[in-house]
C-alpha cells in the first residue's frame, strides 16, 4: 500500500518542476499584481446601491478570476497534451491517481494568476468594502442613528452620506479593510503551505536523483527548443518548394536560399510519426536507460505507453 502510495505521489512532479516553471510564474504573478492595480485606478467603481454592491463586489473579484484561470488552462501545453492523449489513445495508460493529479497539475499551475488577482484585490480591501458594507449591523455601531438602514450603509464605500455619519463610515470602513486584508493573508499563508508540502512530496518521492532531474529538464528544454527552430525551417522550406512548383519561381532573400541550399527537403512525416510524439509523456526507462520524452523514446525505436517486459516504467510525468 505504502508503495503505491509513493508511486502515485510521483506524479506531483508536474507542480513546479523546474526553474524555469517557477521564474513563469513569478512574472504571470506580477502582471497579475500590474493588472490588478490598473484595473482598481481605472475601472472599479462601486455603485453604492443595495443588492447591487455585493453582485458589483463578488464580480471584481471572481470574474476577472476566472478568466485568468481559463487562459491559464488554455496556455498549459498539458492540457493539449491530454487532449491529444484522451483522442488517440485514451486514458488507458494511466491510473485514476495519475489522471487526477494531472488534472491537478493543470488546474494549480492555472490557479497562479487567480489566486494572486484575490490575494491582491482582498489585501487593497476595495470590492471586499463595496460588497459587504451593507450588511453591516447597525447595532454593531455605537450609537448608530436609527433612522438609518441599508441603504445608507451601502453608500459608505462612496462617501456620499450626512455629515453626521462620518465617524460611523470610517468605523466600518476599517472594520471591514481588516477582514478583508485577514482572508488575504489567510489565502497566503494556505498556499503557501500548500506549496511547500507539494515540493516536499515532489523531491521524497521522485524516483530520480537531483542531477538527473536537473538533466531531464535541460533536456526537455533544449529538445522543445531546437524541435521548434527546425520545423520552422522544415516548414519554410517545405512551402518554398510548393510555391515554387506551383508558380516556377520562388521569390526567396539571401537567408532562405541559404537554407534551401543547405536543408534539402524531400517530404512531410507522416501522421502516425507525430502521433507517436505527440501527448502526455510518462517517464519510463528500456534495459536501464531512461527515455526522457516520447521523441527520446520514438527515436529508440519503443513502442507504446505502457509497461513492456523489457521497459520499466517509472510513473514520472514529464512537465
């Protein structure tokens, strides 16, 4: 049970496992934090109305929210990577633990930017003030006039209220600016707890040594590099010979008659070559050497996901 536990919890290495995962979050962080302040100077505005400012308040903060979520997935190559995985060869190749944790790793990574748009609207305390100033108990308020309800309540984010009521504005204004700044730095402290278990787990559990994780990523890196220089050239030369069947001609500068000169290309690779590496890559070694991507692992000639009699699969996603 303990080692299927551990063999599970590898997985987690999908949550920051590089450096360079942890440098693109600090900068989706702090356009986060750029945004949000634009956003608050530019276009938040409450409306100082009942029923209306908690609808207004909620929606500052969960709306933009979502949507940086939802890019967040969209940018994730993870998620493309399952849903090519899902279309070509189903998620037989994978454990219940393993396609959550997936999931997992794609909705964490996605939270980056939502996560820190709240913790810096509930810190600034403005839509958190809008919303909830109308709820406010007058009888929490010392000498609170009693002719005065809601409505006068929800204008106190606006300070378009009777002279009279200063003191009490700014009493709920503070009251409600300290809640709102707690569940900020609640929200941080969770998180980042959360983090820090998460790389904990990540390192006890990993089956690779530091050096040799530190290679794979180098690897991952410079493979996903010089595969998009070379099929940006593949493709341009691929386009320039059908141009040029197509017209006689070819209208090319000094570099790209380089490149034709140098790079003959005869044909395309055929489908079933970028379905071999294309999708969600599990770690995996064949007679003891590992194969760090399903390029590695096409090139090297093995066939399919799963466990072979000759390959030892390690259950060690690929960020």
């Amino acid at each position: 049970m303990a080692a299927l536990v551990a063999e599970n919890f590898r997985f987690l290495s999908l949550f920051f496992k590089s450096k360079d995962v942890m440098i693109f979050n600090g900068l989706v962080a702090l356009g986060t934090v750029g945004s949000e302040e634009l956003f608050s100077v530019v276009a938040f505005n409450c409306p100082c109305s009942p029923a209306r400012n908690y609808i207004y308040g909620l929606a500052a903060i969960g709306v933009p929210a979502l949507a940086l979520f939802l890019i967040g997935v969209i940018w994730n190559n993870h998620t493309w990577n399952l849903v090519a995985e899902c279309h070509k060869r189903g998620t037989k190749n994978f454990s219940a633990a393993a396609t959550f944790l997936l999931f997992g790793s794609i909705m964490g990574r996605a939270s980056v930017a939502p996560i820190t748009w709240s913790v810096i609207s509930l810190l600034r305390g403005e839509a958190y003030i809008c919303a909830l100033s109308e709820f406010v108990k007058p009888s929490s308020l010392d000498k609170f006039p009693s002719e005065y309800g809601a409505e006068v309540l929800a204008k106190f984010p606006c300070r378009d209220i009777p002279a009279n009521l200063t003191k009490f504005r700014d009493e709920v204004t503070r009251r409600l600016r300290y809640e709102s700044q707690l569940f900020g730095w609640l929200l941080i402290g969770i998180v980042a707890v959360l983090v820090f278990l998460t790389k904990c787990l990540k390192h006890c559990c990993s089956p690779l040594s530091y050096r040799q994780e530190a290679y794979w990523a180098q690897y991952r890196s410079n493979e996903d590099k010089l595969f998009r220089r070379t099929a940006e050239v593949h493709s341009r030369i691929l386009a320039a010979k059908n141009v040029k069947q197509f017209f006689g001609f070819v209208a090319l500068d000094k570099e790209e008659k380089e490149l034709v000169q140098e790079f003959p290309v005869e044909g395309v690779q055929p489908s079933p070559q970028w379905n071999a590496i294309t999708g969600v890559y599990i770690y995996r070694e064949n007679k003891g050497f590992p194969l760090y991507s399903r390029l590695h692992k096409w090139a090297k000639g093995v066939e399919g996901n799963g466990p072979t009699p000759e390959g030892h699969e390690l259950l060690f996603l690929a960020s």
